[in-house]
C-alpha cells in the first residue's frame, strides 16, 4: 500500500498585538499640563490643562485700564454666544 503525502498549504498568522485600554488617573490641576497614569499598564502621558480653541476666562484679551471688570466683560461674551 502507497501512502501519497498531501500538500496542505500553511498560512502565516500574524502576531496579535494586545493593546491597553487605558484608565487614566490623572493629578490635579497644576500648570499647564497634568500628569496622568494608565492603571491598567502603568504608561504615563501628560495631558493639556485648556482647550486650545476656548475663549472663556481669557484675560489677555481684555485691556487692563479698562474700568470695566472683566466678569462682566466675559458675561456679555457668554450671552452673545448663547444667542447664536
């Protein structure tokens, strides 16, 4: 009896790769930026401390000899907002 061999083609599975879903805890408020650490893998980042297109509080634009207080400045920013 004559076995014949059968050619069974053998695919390359690629290498999975895990990644982390990260839980961030990140520290208070101190400056521009926070610290923040990954609980699951330990993977540190900083993280902003502002919103680069947001306008509220900021005190730059408004001139400092100007006799109004700048909360009131800002409130009637924040109505015309919400008008729009």
């Amino acid at each position: 009896m004559v076995q014949q061999a059968e050619n069974v083609a053998v695919q390359e599975v690629p290498e999975v790769v895990e990644v982390c879903q990260h839980h961030w805890v990140i520290k208070a408020a101190d400056g521009p930026t926070s610290p923040g650490v990954c609980q699951v893998c330990g993977e540190t980042k900083d993280f902003k401390n502002y919103v680069e297109t947001a306008t509220w509080g900021d005190t730059r634009l408004i001139n400092r000899q100007d006799p109004v207080p700048a909360s009131t400045i800002i409130s009637a920013k924040m109505d015309t907002w919400e008008e729009e």
